[in-house]
C-alpha cells in the first residue's frame, strides 16, 4: 500500500468540501484512471472558460450578469486547476528526483 506520505489528492472534494485523497499502489487502477480523466476534463474546462473570459471581456456589451457568471464559473475552474497542480506538484516530488 501507499505510504502516508504519498497519498493522491484526488480531483474532487469530500463532504463539507474536505479534500479526498487516494492511496493505491497500482496508478492503472481503476480509481487512479478515474482521477486522471476528471484531471484532464478539469483542465480542459479551465482552457476553455479562459477563452469565453477573453471574448467575453473584449465584448463592450457584455453585462454585470455575464461577468458575474463568468468569475463565478472562473474561480470553480481555478480551485480545481489548483488542486490538480498540488496532487501532480506532490507526485513528482513523492516519486523522487527527475533526472535529464
């Protein structure tokens, strides 16, 4: 099994929004493949809102209820982008150095 200190961060939170975490010795595993794809749809969401953001900045008629939305969906996409970067940031550093 896993070490404490190597738990996965899992994409998604928990009750009361408490982060979940994965310990599994197997990255194929069915949980590890399911955390990977929701990863990769996190991600994509984020790169496409960031393009809705532009366009929807550079539109002079965009209203105070389009922006509102728009950093509402925002701020849902960086909490998860962020959670995906601190579980791979902690999977290399747990998997030890790189070398080049």
């Amino acid at each position: 099994m896993t070490a404490p200190n190597e738990l996965r961060l899992l994409p998604w939170s928990g009750p009361g929004d408490k982060p979940c975490y994965l310990s599994t010795d197997d990255p194929d595993g069915y949980m590890s493949r399911l955390a990977d794809n929701i990863e990769a749809i996190q991600l994509d969401t984020a790169s496409d809102l960031l393009e809705e953001a532009s366009e929807t900045l550079d539109n002079r008629n965009a209203g105070p209820d389009d922006l509102r939305r728009l950093g509402h969906d925002l701020t849902g996409a960086l909490r998860d982008v962020l959670r995906v970067a601190a579980s791979r940031g902690h999977r290399l550093t747990a998997s030890g150095p790189h070398r080049t």
